[in-house]
C-alpha cells in the first residue's frame, strides 16, 4: 500500500470515537482470558501504534482484566497502562523466560525494572500467571515477590523450571494465600509439605509433568490428599513412577488414593495408555464431568476395564478423540449407564461409522442419554448422522 493510501487509511481510523473504535477493537481482543498470552500480545501490539489507538485500546473494559510483562516490553509502556488501572483487579501474567543469546545480567536488570513498575499495584491482582526459566533467575524472581503482599490472590499459575521449588515455597508460605482457589504447575510437580497453602483449592491443574519432574505415585496421591475440598482436577500428560510392586503383581493391582467425595470434574489429556493406571488409582465416586483429549485408541479400550469404578457416575463425557472403531466407543459408553450428555468434538469422516453406532444404538448402550452435541466435523458426517438418527432418540 502506498504511503498516501496508509495516511488516508489513518486519518479515516482517526475521525472515528474512541468509543466506536474501542467496540470495534473488543472483537479482536474477544479471545484475552486467563494464561492466553497471545491475545495479550496483540493488544500490546495494537497499543504501541501511536497514543490515539494507545486511548481507544484502554477505552474497552475488557483492556484490565489482563496483564503481560516480558523482558522485551519496554517499561515505560507498562508505565502508562499501570496508571490507568485505579481500584480495578487483575490477573497478571509475568513471561521471564530469555533465550540463550540474552545475558544473564540484561535479563536481571530488566526483570528487576518491569517488577519495579508493578510493585504498587500487586495488591489488586487477582490472579499470577509465572513462566520463568533457569533456576537462577526463578531465585531472584521470588526474592522480589517475597515482600509484596496479595491479598486479592485467587488463581496461581506456575511454568517453570523445576529448580524453583524452594524459592517458590518460602514465597507461598509467607503470603499465605488465603483466599487460593486454583493453582497450576507446569513442567514441575510441587513436592514437600503444601499442606498449609491447600485449604480452600477446588481446581488443581498439573501438566506437562514427566522426565525430571515426574513424582511417584505415592507422592501424587500425598498432594490429592492435602486438598480435601477439591472439585475439579485437570491432568495434561502427567505421568507417574508406579511402584515396584506393580510390576510383579500378576495381573497389576495399583494403590489407590484417598477417597475424594467432592471431585466431580475430570479432565485429561493423554495418549499413552499407561496413565490409565493414575486415573485407576484416583477414588473419586461422584465425578460426573469427564473430559478426555487426544484419547487413543488403546487408551479408550483399556479405560473400561480399568477405570470402571470412575466412569459409573459420569455424567456428562466430552470426547476429542481420533478413534474409528465403534466397538471401542461401544465398550466406552457401556461402562457409563449415567451417562445423559455426550459432546464429540473434532470428528472427521472416518468417525462416521462411530456415531451412525451411536445414533442407531444409543438408547440400549446409554439408557439415560438424552444430549449429543457434535461440533467441528465434516458436512459429510453431519448427513450421515441426520439420515442415521432414530426420531426422538437424541437432540444436538
């Protein structure tokens, strides 16, 4: 575009109100939540034009629900935005992860500079999201974070090395966070007493949880026990040291954990069949919301008669899978009589034949189902299951 055509361009944008344009930017910013660093990144973008878009971005309501701070946003950017935040709360997502070609000492000065700007506003964030690599600077993140106070603190999310454990613990102990109800880790799974910081927690979420990281068995079912009062437990490729005994018990039998009468949502996302024995090894009899991601094939066919006890009160099940066998999914649905509300997503064509099962069958493998909501498939599939279902047998 010439340069003649990007001035006219602006000067058009710019006899627009700031609040049309602010509406108009609230689509594009539509998917800023909680962790979604992207859509931040955008809005950062969107900000740096010059000062009127600067106004129209922090024109929409939605510009303080969220915060980004990395060691390449300039400070005084930050700054700016910071003094418009008033009483508001927000969460907050600190993103200190440096490359190999960034000096240790820049990172330092610039992780030191950033904090310094949000010192006085940490008691409004309702929500820390840490991303941080080396254990080095993990140490002098939490030595600055050491003496603020959060009492507003309700969501904890946690990426980083798994060399942060200590710095990390004494920060959580001296805070306290009372009013915690949903903590995160990634790459790291928290070992030593969390007893005091648990209280109160309803969601857990551990990912990415494996190699060095990776706790024993015992060790995963010693946290679930500290958090008596958990409602939904979200487990993304967490992988577990079963114990020696297990492998010599013919067949297996593994250790299950305390029972945990308030967990009623589930959700996981696995390929690997082996992580069918942590979720045997959970003693949970009122889940009734299960999620299952990237489910394979011989996960979802050894679920059945290894999970059975956790399918019989579900409830509701979502399924991302890319299993074609109706029998799989036949034996899946078989052992979960509950079952009331089905929502299949990301099926293709070759889950045709799976869901033309379903439509004709549901009633005697799912007595109780009354929901099937099918999204992202095929036109093809979505014939198929029209011309296939049985009037009244289900809605979606």
């Amino acid at each position: 575009m010439a340069n003649s055509a990007v001035r006219e361009t602006y000067r058009g944008v710019k006899s627009l109100p700031v609040e049309t344009l602010s509406r108009a930017l609230s689509f594009l910013f539509a998917r800023a939540c909680f962790g979604d660093i992207e859509a931040v990144r955008v809005r950062y973008c969107v900000m740096s034009v010059c000062r009127f878009w600067f106004e129209a971005v922090c024109g929409d309501p939605a510009c303080w629900s969220q915060f980004y701070v990395s060691l390449r946003m300039p400070t005084d950017v930050l700054i700016k935005w910071l003094e418009r935040v008033g009483q508001t709360t927000f969460a907050l997502t600190m993103d200190f992860k440096y490359d190999r070609g960034q000096h240790f000492a820049d990172a330092c000065i610039r992780l030191e500079e950033s904090f310094g700007a949000l010192h006085h506003y940490m008691d409004r964030c309702h929500a820390l999201s840490i991303r941080v690599g080396g254990g080095k600077l993990c140490d002098r993140l939490f030595s600055l974070l050491l003496p603020v106070p959060f009492p507003s603190m309700t969501h904890l999310d946690l990426d980083v090395n798994f060399a942060f454990e200590l710095s990390f613990f004494d920060f959580a102990r001296a805070r306290g966070f009372t009013k915690l109800t949903y903590l995160s880790f990634h790459r790291t799974f928290p070992s030593g007493d969390w007893t005091p910081l648990l209280k109160g927690i309803t969601t857990v979420k551990l990912a990415a949880i494996d190699d060095f990281s990776r706790p024993t068995l015992a060790d995963f079912h010693s946290f679930l026990s500290a958090i008596p009062d958990l409602e939904f437990l979200i487990l993304h490729n967490v992988d577990c040291l079963l114990p020696p005994q297990f492998y010599k018990d013919d067949p297996p039998v593994v250790p299950r954990s305390e029972p945990m009468p308030f967990l009623a949502r589930l959700e996981v996302s696995s390929d690997n069949p082996m992580h069918t024995w942590l979720l045997a090894s959970i003693d949970a009899p009122a889940i009734a919301h299960l999620t299952l991601h990237s489910a394979s094939e011989s996960m979802l066919t050894l679920l059945p008669r290894r999970c059975d006890r956790l399918l019989a009160s579900v409830v509701r099940l979502v399924l991302w899978s890319p299993v074609t066998k109706p029998s799989v999914i036949g034996d899946l649905f078989r052992a979960m009589p509950s079952l009331q509300a089905l929502d299949g997503r990301y099926a293709t064509f070759s889950f045709s034949a799976v869901f033309y099962m379903l439509a004709m069958q549901c009633q005697q493998l799912c007595p109780q189902l009354e929901q099937v909501v099918l999204s992202h498939i095929g036109s093809a599939l979505v014939g198929d299951i029209l011309l296939a279902r049985p009037a009244g047998t289900f809605a979606g």
